[in-house]
C-alpha cells in the first residue's frame, strides 16, 4: 500500500475510535464496549507509525 493511503486510513481509524470513546458516535452493535474503541484507535495509530516508517525508508 502506498503510505499516503496507510496515512490517511489510519487517521480516519484513530478519528472513528476516539468518537467513539468519546461518546460522539454511538453505535452499539458495532462498538458494545471501550475495549473494542480503544482497539480500533490504536489500529489507527498503527497504520499512521507504519506510514512513518516507510516514509523514513525512502
């Protein structure tokens, strides 16, 4: 995958997640508990570390 998409969909994960956990996006069947938000955000800042890294290589 290109970085800048790795960048962007890891923005976009952490933006869910955290709306989540903060209580802007309720959901209930598809986030039931914060476990799940805080995993969601965390991929999200995953993807962006990745895309970090890649940028680094280059």
């Amino acid at each position: 995958m290109s970085r800048k998409i790795l960048f962007w969909f890891g923005l976009v994960l952490f933006a869910i997640g955290h709306f989540f956990l903060m209580g802007l996006a309720e959901f209930n069947h598809l986030v039931s508990n914060q476990l799940t938000a805080y995993i969601i955000a965390a991929a999200g800042l995953s993807f962006i570390a990745v895309s970090n890294l890649l940028k680094q290589n280059n």
